[in-house]
C-alpha cells in the first residue's frame, strides 16, 4: 500500500515465486526478486489500493489479505476484492504470494480490454 518496493524486497526471499491465475497479460508464474517485482509495477498499473476495507488472517507461515480494489481499464472502473495469500519461509520472510482477484473472468477481460485499447490507438 505504502509503494515501498525496497522495504518489499528485504521481506522476501531471493527465491520468492508469486501467482497470479489467468489469461490476462500479467497472468502467470513469477520467480525471484526482480520478475515479483515487475508483476508488482504491473498491477500498480491497473490497481488502486486504498487502506479501507482491508482484513488479514494470520497462521502460523501463512498470511491471507482480503482487500477491496479499484481495477482500472481504458473503459472500465470495477472495484472487486482480492485475496493474496502469503507463505512464509522459517526465516520469516515470504516465499510466495498467490493474487487471487474475486472474479477472475472480469480482471482478465479489463486488462485484455487495455490490450485491444492500445493496439487500437496505434494502428489508427
């Protein structure tokens, strides 16, 4: 929430691998501190997180975040919950998070929309 990337990379592992499910651009596997993080830049890209409406479950080396978000598209503005479950390593830092947007089939067809949007607007 805080945009601190660097504080970000302290807390996970070198080996941090992050899901996202999906057929949308950023759909997929990612593995290690530098493909996390441009999943992550991504999702700012298409995301707004306000610090309502936010709630973590806590146990034992696992965390879950439920947050209510804002996904932007050229021609949509849908708020939806996402669940982020994180898995932590026994030295305490993560070693993985799996981004689970509440309806799947909405995330991915706003960002496929952008897609289409900017492939639009550079043939014309």
């Amino acid at each position: 929430m805080r945009r601190d990337f660097a504080a970000l990379e302290q807390l996970w592992r070198p080996d941090v691998l992050m899901r996202l499910p999906g057929t949308s651009w950023l759909a997929g596997s990612y593995r290690g501190a530098d493909e996390v993080g441009r999943c992550i830049l991504g999702l700012r890209q298409v995301l707004d997180t306000s610090e309502r409406q936010i709630s973590f479950l806590h146990e034992r080396h696992h965390m879950i975040v439920s947050h209510r978000l804002t996904l932007h598209g050229p021609s949509h503005e849908v708020e939806m919950s996402f669940a982020i479950a994180v898995s932590y390593h026994p030295d305490g830092r993560m070693a993985s998070v799996i981004v689970e947007p509440e309806d799947l089939g909405l995330f991915d067809h706003v960002l496929g929309s952008a897609l289409t949007s900017f492939g639009s607007s550079r043939a014309g």
